[in-house]
C-alpha cells in the first residue's frame, strides 16, 4: 500500500464544506418543523372518528414507512413534475423529507397523545373547554414530552437520512464532498472527514433537541 | 323543601344507561333544588360515579331526561358545554394539569371559555385560591403539592368558572387519612355559602355536617333517599342497613 494520506485539499475547501454543513441544517431543521406539524395533523386525521379522514391518515402513513426514502426523493424531483409541480433540489428535499418525517412523527406523537390519563381529558371536558382547546392547552405538552425522547431519534435520523438528497442536487454537506471528491480524487480523506462532520452534527443536534426539551418541558412530575 | 320547577338544579326523569349490554342505571329519577346538598353513597360499582356524569355529559344515557336549571340535555350532548357552565366537577384524582402552575391551572378555562381578560382571570383565581386557603403555593406545579393540596386546587380551579352546581366523585377518596378533614373542611364551608351539590362519598360525618338528603344507590338504582337523621338511624331498606353496617364498622 503506497497511498499517501494527504488532508490538505480537503482542509483547503473547507468554504464549501461550510456550505454543505450550513445546507444540511437548513434543510433538516425545515423538514422537522414542517414535518412536526404534519406529523400533528395526520395523528389527528388517524385518530378522528371520521372514517375517511382515518383512511387516508393510515395509508399516507403506511406508504411512507413502508418505502425507501431515497424513492420518496426521487418521486418527489422527477415524478412531481408530470403533474405540473416542478421544484429545486433543495426544495424537493425538503419536501421529500418533510413526508418522510411526518409519517414516522405522527405515529410518535400518536403513542404520546394514548399515554395521556384520560381524567385529563374529562377535566377538561367537564370545565366547559372544546376538544380543540382541550388538545392544544391539556394534552399536546405533556404528550410530546412523554415521547420526546423518540421524537429526537427520528429527528436526527432524518437529518443523517438527508445526505442522500445529494442524488437530486441538493447542496447539502453530501453533495459538495462529492464535488470535491470529484475535483480531487481524495475519496478516503473527504468520506472520512465527511463521516466525522455528521458525528458532530448529530452530536449538536441531540444538544440543540434535549436544551429546546429542558425549556419546553421543564415542568416537574411526581 | 318545597320544589317548583323553577327552583330545581336539575331533574332527572326515567333515566336508563347501559355499558354495553350491562344497565348501569335504572330508572333513575331525581329531583335536586337549588341550594341542595346531596350526598351519595352505595356500594362500588352501583352507578354513582355514572350517575353524577351523566349530569354534565362526561357520559352519555340511552333513555330519560336530564335538566339542569331549566335547560334540557340533548341526548348527543349538542349542548353539554352550555350546561358544564353552570356545573363544576371534581374528581377522585384530582386531574389538575401537570404542566400548568396552580395559577394557571385555575385561569385556562376563564381564558379560553368565559374570554376572561388575563388580569381578570389572575384576580379571580387568587380570589378562590384564598378561599382555598393554598393562594401561597400559586406559582407551584401540582407534582409539588400534597394530595390534599391538590385537591383544593381542584376545587378552586371548578369554582373560577362560577358554577351553580358541584358535582364531587369520591374527592377524599384517593387521600392520605390526614389530608381528608383539609378538604372536607373546604367542601363544607362552600356547602354553608349555599351553592347546589352533589357529593359522592362514603364520608359519614360530611354527610351528617352538611347534607340535606342523603342517598343511597345499589346495582344503578336509587334504593332509599332521606334526611341524613332518618338515613342513619332509621334506614328503611335492608340493603341500606347492610351497606350502613359495612361502612360504619369499617
Ligand atoms: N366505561 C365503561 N365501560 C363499561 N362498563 C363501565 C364503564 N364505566 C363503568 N362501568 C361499569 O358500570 C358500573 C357502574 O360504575 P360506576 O363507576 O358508576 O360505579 P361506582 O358506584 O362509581 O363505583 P365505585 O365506588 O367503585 O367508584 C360498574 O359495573 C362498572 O364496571
Ligand atoms: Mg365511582
């Protein structure tokens, strides 16, 4: 083996690496505000007592955990445009992701919303509040807390997930250590530096995640 | 007690429920004035808890009809929160919101229900949390108060929406013995301003304190209804003087 070990192209284009970082948390954080939200939505729609609304809740969420994500990103980039919805890569992406996120969110928060004591519900039933009231004052902060946990690992999956969206030009970390491998042919420096990069990144978003957590939820339980 | 229409809290007629095919309540019929206090007693599983939520809807019944001060309850409920207006409900477990300090525990359903102003809310709040006598611990969640604590908040928290009507399942039930008298002693100052109540509880010496009619239900009928001298000294059914003998002794 006579390969030298040179890092210095790879340190050298640390403008497009910073990039490619500030690429990934745009779009990741996007796609788990927007993906919480749809998330919210469709445990609703899975829980109603409507029929139809249940029905598509449970097959928008069943077709998502049951394909590949990197699929979903190619529907999204170069199926949409058949019918008329023709986006970026970064915004297919996000996109993509958002989907992707929603479906596994919506299970979560759904087992967070079941673990609430009924009584709670009924207390508010019985102070005159409406159901809506009653989910968005009395049940939603102590049902994601009681999953937050598990809400975060998604999260962060989905952000690691998010390199593959480098296959449809999104300009995410991925994406330009490809270029600069492409330029530079220094596979083993750039992937492990890469590798090192998302470590990191996960490492400050499970900070980021538990800090929001500690604030959020700081109210003591017995 | 003489009862016209206009003086009743509510009225119960030919009320029937079934869980499934189990009858849980039969036949009830029940005629509350206003200012009455009524404890309500039986064995478990009779149909009390059932009973006093059917009143604000927290279930629904299969026959019969519920008024509470005049208005009819639909039987889907379509207008249970005009009702709960008027009706507060405590609970065995308290059921405060772990999440929200005692102070806003109390002010939520005066914001979002009765679109009380903030400063509005606060004032009322404290208000009952004196009465209460627990203003000190307002800023506290409900993890950090005593059982007894939390059930004054409780109460507090269903008097904020001013109700005619208090409707308590088993409140000292889930108690530590030293924390019953706390409560009790709350509930009986707020029978002595004269609000309508109906108490389901197997505390004896509430019932005798404060109680204009004491009644006693068994396999979701009411089996025996009378003043609480007669109830206890005089019980004119044989089910009540077993179930009496069980508690008194216990
Ligand atoms: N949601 C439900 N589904 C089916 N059966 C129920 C339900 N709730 C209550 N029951 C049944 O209805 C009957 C009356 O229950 P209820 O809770 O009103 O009794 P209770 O007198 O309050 O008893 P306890 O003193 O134990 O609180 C019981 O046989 C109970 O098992
Ligand atoms: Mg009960």
């Amino acid at each position: 083996m006579n390969y030298s070990f040179d890092f210095t192209p790879v340190l050298a284009a640390w403008p497009m690496l910073l990039e490619g970082i500030l690429g990934t948390l745009r779009m990741s954080s996007l796609s788990m505000v927007f993906g919480l939200t749809l998330g919210i939505v469709f445990m609703m729609m899975r829980m109603s007592r409507q029929p139809v609304l249940r029905t598509i809740a449970i097959g928008y969420i069943e077709l998502i955990r049951n394909t590949p994500i990197l699929v979903q990103v190619f529907f999204v980039f170069f199926g949409m445009p058949a019918i008329g919805l023709r986006l970026s890569g970064e915004q297919a992406a996000i996109l993509a992701m958002t989907l992707n996120c929603g479906a596994y969110a919506a299970e979560i928060v759904r087992g967070g919303v079941q673990s609430i004591r009924p009584g709670q519900i009924e207390a508010g039933r019985a102070l005159g509040l409406h159901t809506a009231d009653i989910y968005r004052f009395i049940v939603f902060r102590p049902a994601i807390r009681a999953v937050y946990p598990a809400l975060c690992s998604q999260f962060i999956l989905m952000m690691l997930n998010s390199s593959l969206v480098s296959s449809v030009s999104a300009e995410e970390l991925t994406y330009f250590a490809q270029t600069l491998d492409s330029q530079t042919f220094r596979s083993f420096e750039i992937y492990l530096t890469l590798g090192v990069i998302y470590l990191v990144l996960s490492q400050f978003f499970s900070a980021a995640l538990s800090m929001i957590g500690r604030v959020y939820f700081s109210y003591p339980t017995k | 007690m003489s009862v016209n229409s206009s003086q009743k809290a509510i009225e119960m007629v030919g009320v029937n429920k079934w869980y499934g095919p189990l009858q849980v309540l039969k036949g009830i019929d029940l005629d509350v004035s206003r200012g009455e206090h009524i404890v309500l007693c039986g064995p478990s599983g009779s149909g009390k808890s059932t009973l006093i939520r059917c009143i604000n809807h927290l279930e629904e019944i299969q026959q019969g009809r519920i008024s509470v001060n005049g208005t009819e309850l639909s039987q889907k409920g379509t207008n249970a929160d005009h009702i709960r207006r008027d009706v507060g409900m405590v609970f065995q477990q308290f059921n405060l919101f772990p999440h929200l300090t005692v102070l806003e525990n109390c002010m939520l359903a005066q914001r979002r229900v009765r679109k009380t102003s903030a400063a509005e809310a606060k004032d009322k709040a404290m208000r009952h949390l004196e009465r209460v006598h627990i203003a000190e611990q307002a800023q506290k969640y409900p993890a950090q108060l005593s059982g007894g604590q939390q059930q004054r908040v409780a109460i507090a928290r269903a008097l904020c929406m001013d109700p005619k009507i208090m409707l308590f399942d088993e409140p000292t039930s889930a108690l530590d013995p030293e924390m019953v008298k706390e409560v009790l002693d709350t509930m009986i100052s707020l029978a002595d301003g004269g609000i309508t109540m109906i108490c389901v509880t197997h505390e004896m010496g509430f019932a005798r304190a404060v109680a204009h009619r004491v009644i006693f239900m068994d396999r979701g009928e009411i089996i025996e209804s009378a003043k609480p001298d007669a109830f206890f000294s005089n019980p004119s059914h044989e089910r009540t003087r077993a179930f009496l003998s069980q508690i008194l002794n216990h």
